[in-house]
C-alpha cells in the first residue's frame, strides 16, 4: 500500500508538470499569435501610413510639377502675353512701316504721274468758228532729237526733221501714228515754228497743233486747237 501512495504522487506530479508545459506552450502560442497580429497590425499601418506618405509625396511632385508646369506656363503665358505687347507695341511700328510704304507708293504714283501729266492743262475758247477750244499743256517737252549742229526746218517728208514733226505732233494729240492722217505740216510763221493739222483715221479726231523747235532738245507742243472741222483749218 505505501509503494501505490507513492506512486500516485508521482503521477500527479507528471500531470501537473505537462499541464504546465501545455500552458506555457499554449501561453507562447498566443504571445507570439499577439506578436504577429500586432506586428500585421503596425507593419499595415506604418504601410498604409508610408503609402500614404508616399501617395501625398507623389501627389505634391505631381503638384511641384504641374506649379512649374504652370510656372512654365505661365512664364510662357507671361512672354505670349510679353509677345503680345511686344506685337501689339510692335503693331503701331508696322503701322508706321505701312503707312510708309503707302505713302512711298503714293508718292511714287505721284511722280510717276508728274512724268506725263506734269504741270498745268488750259483750255480756252476761241472765237475762230473752225475751232472748238484751245489746249495749253505747260508739262509738254521736247520730243528729243538726233539732228545735230545748226537745225533747219525741213517739209520733206522723207527727212529726219519731218518724222520729229510726226513725232511731236502724235505726242500732243495722243493719236498713235498708225491712227493718224496728215492733212498739212506747215510754216509756223518763223523758221523754228511748225504747225501740223492731223485726223485720226474715222475722221472724229482734229487737231492743230503748234511746235517750236528747241535747240538741242528736238520740236516742242505748244498749243492745240482741237478742230470743229479740217476745211478751212491750213
């Protein structure tokens, strides 16, 4: 009976000391199921906290960004605005370049047109029956020569003189000289004087046309009669 009394002891004994390991194991479990969940717990929120440190440090480079994509921009908005005022302050200059060159171009139409209407046209009314009015043109010139030395009025229609005549003559009236008929070139009542009384070919066109002849510088229109009628007119 003493031996199975001391037996019993040990065997709680044995008990007590695995009912111990179990909870100490047990106990161990759960600390390191507490450690893990805490570690998931923290490491997910220090994730979540770096992702979102991360998300807000994307957001505000994207932010830098867009502030210097908008200062670019701007800075290109500012020298669009710049290139405007630049154009818009360069605009009155090219205003100027333009009213300029109008200018040039009306001033070289001006002279253009004092070439051939340069100085004062008259006309006057004349008593003769035959002629209609009478035609001063102070911006007529010389026609020019190729006669040189001492000149002398000639008639001959095959002389150089004669076709200066023509010449001189087609110049006042505006009648081309393959429009033209001559019914007299004549004494102008000196020997540098000439008188030429012309139609145009239908006979609606007659003038009579004054020239004196300038040294150097070939026959010169003086005055025109324009013609009611060629009879009578040379």
């Amino acid at each position: 009976m003493a031996n199975e009394s001391q037996r019993y002891p040990s065997r709680l004994n044995k008990k007590n000391r695995s009912n111990s390991i179990l909870n100490m194991m047990i106990g161990l479990v759960f600390t390191l199921i507490l450690i893990v969940g805490a570690f998931i717990f923290l490491g997910g929120d220090d994730g979540d906290k770096e992702q979102a440190n991360e998300s807000v440090t994307v957001a505000n480079g994207t932010e830098d960004e867009t502030s210097d994509d908008g200062g670019d921009n701007g800075g290109s908005s500012g020298n669009g605005a710049a290139a405007g005022d630049k154009k818009e302050e360069n605009d009155p200059e090219t205003d100027e370049s333009n009213n300029e060159n109008d200018d040039g171009t009306d001033n070289g139409e001006e002279e253009e047109g004092s070439v051939t209407i340069e100085g004062s046209v008259t006309y006057e009314e004349s008593s003769d029956p035959i002629v209609k009015e009478t035609v001063i043109n102070t911006g007529w010139k010389p026609i020019g020569t190729e006669q040189t030395g001492e000149h002398v009025s000639v008639y001959d229609q095959s002389s150089v003189d004669w076709q200066e005549k023509i010449d001189a003559i087609s110049y006042a009236t505006g009648l081309g000289q393959d429009n033209m008929f001559i019914m007299m070139i004549q004494n102008g009542g000196g020997p540098q004087k000439s008188i030429g009384t012309v139609t145009s070919k239908d006979k609606e066109e007659k003038y009579r046309v004054y020239l004196e002849w300038v040294d150097g510088e070939g026959w010169k229109p003086i005055k025109m009669d324009i013609l009611n009628t060629i009879e009578g007119a040379y």
